[in-house]
C-alpha cells in the first residue's frame, strides 16, 4: 500500500511537471499532429529555448471553449476548423491577432499581402489548406476506365461497388450537389433554398444503399485498404500518406474537391500569451508553413511559401501538385463557406441525420 | 380529601454511576458513534456528491438554462418584459435593439447572441453578426436602419425567437429534443416529418436496447447454468473464458469485430471459401444495426452472466430432484422449480445490460453505419457542435427513460429482489 502510494505521488509529479513547461499547443493527432510537431514545436523549442509541449485533442475548439467559458485555460495555442475560428472568435473566447504582427513573407512581401486571401481572420492564422476529395483504389478500375470527375462518385453503373462517406451534412451536400452539375460558384446559393436541399439529398439517395459511413479521418484509408469500398470521401493529406508514405495504390480525384484553411488560434487567457504569439509567427512565416508542407500534404497559405518546390519528407516526392492549392486541382474547387455552415448545421444536421436514419 | 394511596412520589431519575442521566449519557455515547460513522462515510459522500452529484445537477440546470443572449440583450429583454406576446416590434423596440447591438459589438459578444437565437431559427447568427459589425453606424429611425442592414429584421419569426430567448430559463431546449419548433406566435408544432429524428431514435435506444438484453438473457442462463455445476476445475476454465473479454479493452474488442464481420472479413471469407455464399453477395454484418446488435450483446454479456452465475451457484440442486422424484416433467421442474429461483439473477442481470445499453456510445458510433446509431451518438454530436444545452436535454431525456424503467422494475419484480452477486 505504501509502495502504491509512493508510486502514485511520484505520478501525480510527473504529471504536474509535465504541464510546467513554458508553452502548450494543442492539434489534432495523428498524421497531422505529427506534422505540427516536427514542423513547428520542436524546432522551435530548439530555437528559442521556450520548452513547448505537444497535447492531442479530437477537436481542439471544443476543450478550448469549455476551458475558457470556465476561466482554466491551459493550452496557449490550438489548431482549430476555420469555421470554428471565426465562430469562437465572434463569440469574444479567443485573443486577437493583429495580421501587421506577423512577420514578412521570404521576399519581403508583408504578411498582409502574402497569405492567400482569408487566411488570416480576426483571431486566426492559417496554417495550411487542406481538402476534402475523394480517393479509390486504383486496383479496383482499370486504367483508362477509372473515375475522373466528382459525378462518378455518384454513378454506380459505370463504377460499381461501395462507397465511403464522412458522416454529416457539411461537405457531403455540396458533393452531391456538384456532381449533380452545380458549379461551385452556386452550391451554397442553391443549398440556401429548399429545392436545393432537396436536390442533394436526391442525389445522396441514389447511392444511400452502397454507402458504409465514416467518422474518424483515419478510417477512410482504411476502408480502403480493407476492400471495403471502392472509393471513399477523404482529407487529401490522410490519402497522400497511405499512397506515398505506406504505397498503398490510392488515387485522388480533385475535381469537386471542398478546401479550407486551418487555423492557429490563442485562445482568451492564454497564460503565455507573448509565447503563444512568437510561435505564431514562427510556425505561420514561410519557413513554417514550407516545414509543414513536407511533412503532410496540405498547401500553405502563403503566396512566398508557394513559391519554391517543396520537397516530401520521404525526400524524392515534389509536395506541388499534391496540395489542394495547386492551380491543375483547383479546376474545379469549391472553398468551404464558413458563414454557411454556422447557419445552417443545426437544421441542415438534423435533417440528415433524419435522412439517414430513415430507410 | 385524602390523599389518594396510589399516587407515588415520581420516581428519581436513572443515574450512571458518576451520577449524570442516564438518557443523556446515553445520547451522548450514540452521537459519538453516529458522527465517528459519518466521519467514515463522509469521504466517499463528498465524492459522490463531487462526481456525481454536482454534475448531474448542472447538466440538468443547463438543459434549461441558456443566457447567450438574454444576457448580452438587457434593453430588448426589458422591452420584451414590458410587452405581450406578439406585440410587433415598434420603435422603441429597435432603440433598444440599436443600443444592445453596440454593446454587443463593444464586447464581441454578437456571436454568442446570436447562436443561442440560431438554435430555433436557422440564419439568425450571421444576421446578427453582420449587423453587429455595423453597429456603430446605427442612426434613428432604427426601424428603418436595421431594414436596411437585413429585411429580416421585419420578420415576426426573428423576433419571436428573440423573445423566446430573452428569458435565460427556457423550455426551447426540450422542444428541439422531442422534434417541435415553435410557430411565429410561440405555441409549439411539430417540425417538419423530414427533419424528425430525436423522436424516433429514443424509441429505437430502447427497442435496441430490450433486444440486445434478450439476447444476452438467452446466451447467458446456458452459459451461467454450466458454470454453476460444472466441477471446480473445468468450471474455473470456463470462468476465464468468461472473465477474459470482459477484462479486454472495449476498443479491441470492437476493432475485432469489425475484422471478423466485415464484407472481406474472416466470417466473409470462410463462407465464400466453402461456397455458402458467392463472392458477390457477401453478408453485409457490419455497419448497420445488425453490427451494433451483435458487437453489443458479445461486450455485455458478462455482465449478464455474472448475476446469473452468483444467483444459481447458491441454488441448492436437492429442489429439482424433489421435484423429479415427486413426478414433474424435466420442463415442469425448470419452469416451476428452477427458473423462479434465478429470477433474482435474471433481475440483475437485465437490468444492468439494459441500462449500460441504453447509455451506449462508442460501438455503436464504430460498427453502428447509417441505421445502427443511438440516441447517445447524437448527444456526443452535440456537444462536440457545442451545442451542449441541446446536448444535456437528450441527456436529461434519456435519464428519465432509464428511471422510468428502474421504477416500472420496481413495482413489477421488486428492487430488494436484486441480486448482483
């Protein structure tokens, strides 16, 4: 018992000590915060001798708002949603950022006029672009007869076999709706109106039945890989990963594809707010955001970190024509709309939901 | 008049030795030992109450309570005060308005606002954060300047969700959850059939839930019956296999079931490799209700099984024999002898597996697909859209379906008829 004791407190040590450090960021785990961590945290902890920590959250605006709703807040910066940005940010719990505090682009552009336009918000700073595609397994179609565009998704004639589908309104709809011939300029005016939701729900009932449903975005690969579907909606970074980093045979199709920006926020009494700042503008300014490139396949948001080839951390594989920024990907690209979804995702949810529930 | 013979002098008190009474120093010693005992108890009281209690009481409170924008809106709620119920919004009104908008905008707190009016009205939130971020350029007639910002302003829906939202205390919360909205006027309607869900997936917790305790029941009462009679060492063999799952983490053991059932899983396999079936009509056991229906049974069976265990290992087997040898049929001594006798475990047992099934979220949420979710996916869904008052309502629903039937168990078999073991 007192061995058990000792053991305990000599734990509890161990944990305090771990939260003693001098600043805390918070991602998303996994692949990306993998990323984050090679790119960002550790060089620069090495850099500025701030010891900086790591911690995972399955979605970091969540913790961060009830933490400051409750006046606790531990974590200095979180990697959140753009929507999730803009939303926690009009609702006063996170702390400014003033984009003329961010440093220069590498050719001297001020950060102004270098990020992509939106890429820096009120309380926000984007640290890449990412997309939401679809992706198959190039086993199961043979050259030449593979799908090429957003509506093939959806057409079980000339490409037979399961689906994969991330379970909710936000992205699937629009899916539906472009492959149904809406270009992206009108997807979210059409899906403003009924007739509109009633067209994407349509298409989505032509495929109901061949669809298996994810949530996590580690489980679309693998239902790849599993043969479970034949192609299935998927963060592009998490497809690149199993085609380039474990040689699984996925392929991307980028028509349709539904980007983002990612953002680092501070949130509202973060108690290493000057820290949380400095590595703001570490991990945002070009070097940073290239660093992060190599690691994961999600664009950059600066005009000077796309300037130069940026090299897959494998060593061999050029990042450019992988990110969901590139101009051959972006034929056909809709920019998820914030505004939109913080609207419309309770009764647009719950309708689905419904929708799904329903057989 | 004499003195009448049977009256006594009162009698003198009984004394301890050292002379005090004796009802004090007996109350005295027991209160000792009374507040020795709460002083024992107190620790893992004031852990219930920290862990338990407290949080119960606050996800309940906040299932009612919801002051995003009454609380940014102190102009508009007075008005709304002064005001009956439908009365269209005059000037004053849209002052008012003006002068919360400012502070709101002042304190950023518009979004906050206007989410809360957002969850019984859809568009509200950028409506008021767009005319937050004009403001200041708010002039008289304010009528007219909110006009001119969004014709919404006009809408009679938009103000009555904002008087519906001026009182921090609102029932909106419980309406949502049981697939109502209000109409312009405030009285209550059912939304429309094709966004009604909440409704239909509590039924279906409970139905899922009966179904897979049955399940369990009929799995369990064999396995447990062996283990009661088997001999000691086969019988401890068979306890492992028992005890072995159930010491194995949740997470593996529904990852497992996704590799044995899945379309190119092990089961799927093997009947395509013996040619029960075709390669192109695989068994689809995975990722519909059918998965969350087996996964489920497999991962509460224990607790089904250990109640059943303890209640027929202390049945003596003499009860049966009597009967036997007394003329009843091997069925007439299970159903009259054996089976009253278990029912205590079978109690237990059901009732545990019913309750843990009802709460259930992560298998469901992994194997569940389209048609297997319960309603406790969509209180994860809410909290995680932080939506958490929507959240606590389902919550707080589903709490008072589980008493409901803890008290309908109750007045049908009797609680102190419980038997865990």
């Amino acid at each position: 018992m007192k061995r058990l004791l000792i053991l305990s407190t000599a734990l509890t040590g161990l944990a305090v000590s771990a939260q003693a450090s001098d600043l805390t960021v918070m991602s998303w785990g996994g692949a990306y915060g993998a990323a984050q961590t090679e790119a960002h945290v550790k060089p620069f902890a090495a850099k500025t001798g701030i010891a900086t920590v790591m911690v995972d959250s399955d979605n970091p605006a969540t913790p961060i708002k009830a933490a400051v709703e409750a006046g606790n807040v531990t974590t200095d910066v979180a990697s959140v949603e753009y929507a999730d940005a803009v939303r926690l940010c009009d609702e006063g719990l996170l702390e400014p950022i003033d984009i003329n505090a961010l440093p220069p682009g590498a050719d001297g552009t001020p950060a102004s006029e270098d990020f992509l336009p939106g890429a820096v918000t009120e309380c926000g700073v984007s640290t890449d672009i990412w997309a939401q595609v679809y992706a198959y397994d190039t086993t199961k179609f043979p050259e030449g007869a593979a799908p090429t565009t957003v509506a093939d998704f959806f057409d079980l004639k000339k490409f037979p076999g399961k689906r994969g589908m991330r379970k909710g309104a936000k992205t699937m709809l629009e899916m539906a709706l472009m492959a149904d011939g809406v270009p992206p300029a009108e997807v979210y005016a059409t899906l403003s109106t009924p007739e509109g939701v009633d067209r994407a729900f349509a298409k989505l009932d032509t495929i109901k039945d061949q669809v298996v449903w994810w949530e996590a975005g580690a489980q679309p690969p693998q239902l790849l890989a599993d043969g479970e579907v034949v192609m299935t909606s998927a963060y592009n970074g998490r497809i690149f990963n199993a085609a380039v980093g474990e040689g699984k045979p996925f392929k991307i199709v980028w028509d349709g594809q539904i980007y983002e920006n990612e953002m680092y926020v501070i949130p509202k009494g973060a108690p290493n707010k000057d820290k949380a700042l400095e590595f703001i503008k570490f991990a945002t300014s070009t070097e940073g955001l290239q660093a992060q490139a190599q690691q994961i396949s999600y664009g950059p948001a600066r005009k000077s970190a796309n300037a130069t080839e940026i090299i897959y951390k494998d060593g061999k594989t050029v990042m450019g024509p992988n990110l969901p920024t590139a101009p051959e990907n972006m034929a056909n690209a809709l920019e998820s709309s914030f505004e939109f979804w913080v609207d419309k995702d309770a009764e647009l949810n719950e309708r689905f939901n419904a929708w799904l529930a329903s057989n | 008049m004499p003195a009448d013979p049977f009256v006594t002098a009162p009698p003198a008190l009984l004394t301890t030795s050292d002379g005090r009474p004796l009802k004090a120093a007996l109350a005295q010693a027991q209160g000792r030992a009374r507040r020795r005992a709460f002083l024992l108890v107190a620790p893992l009281l004031a852990f219930v109450i920290f862990t338990f209690v407290l949080p119960i009481a606050q996800m309940l409170q906040r299932s009612v309570y919801h002051d995003g924008f009454s609380a940014n809106a102190p102009a508009v709620r007075a008005w709304f005060a002064a005001t009956v119920p439908g009365t269209p919004p005059d000037e004053t009104a849209f002052a008012a308005l003006a002068q919360d908008f400012r502070q709101m905008k002042a304190d950023k707190t518009a979004g906050l606002a206007g989410t809360r009016v957002n969850y019984t009205l859809p568009e509200s939130r950028s409506l008021f954060t767009a005319t937050a971020r004009k403001a200041d350029d708010l002039a008289p007639p304010y009528r007219d300047a909110f006009l001119a910002i969004s014709a919404k302003w006009a809408s009679p829906a938009v103000w009555q969700a904002m008087r519906s939202a001026a009182s921090p205390y609102t029932s909106d919360f419980y309406l949502i959850a049981t697939d109502f909205e209000r109409a312009d006027d405030g009285t209550p309607r059912r939304v429309q059939e094709n966004q009604r869900i909440y409704v239909y997936l509590f039924v279906k917790t409970f139905v899922l839930s009966g179904v897979i305790t049955l399940l369990c029941l009929l799995l369990a009462f064999p396995v447990a019956h062996l283990l009661a009679t088997l001999p000691m060492a086969r019988a401890n063999l068979l306890m492992i296999l028992v005890l072995l799952p159930f010491w194995t983490s949740l997470l593996v053991r529904t990852s497992s079931w996704i590799v044995m059932l899945q379309g190119q899983g092990v089961v799927n396999d093997l009947l395509v490799a013996t040619g029960v079936v075709d390669d192109q009509n695989r068994l689809e056991m995975m990722y519909n209700q059918l998965g969350t229906i087996i996964v489920m049974t497999h991962i509460l069976l224990p607790f089904m099984i250990l109640p059943l265990y303890s209640v027929m290992k202390v049945i003596p087997p003499s009860y049966a024999r009597a009967a036997r040898s007394l003329g009843a049929t091997s069925w007439t001594t299970f159903r009259r002898i054996y089976l009253p006798q278990t029912l205590p475990g079978i109690g237990a047992g059901a009732i545990l597996v019913f309750i843990l099934a009802v709460g259930y979220y992560i298998t469901p949420a992994l194997v569940g697909g389209a048609d297997g979710q319960l309603i406790s996916n969509l209180i994860d869904f809410h909290m995680d859209k932080s939506n958490w008052s929507l959240a606590a309502a389902l919550s707080a629903m589903l709490l008072a379906g589980v008493l409901v039937i803890y008290w309908l168990y109750d007045r049908l078999v009797g609680i102190d008829n419980l038997k865990f073991g």
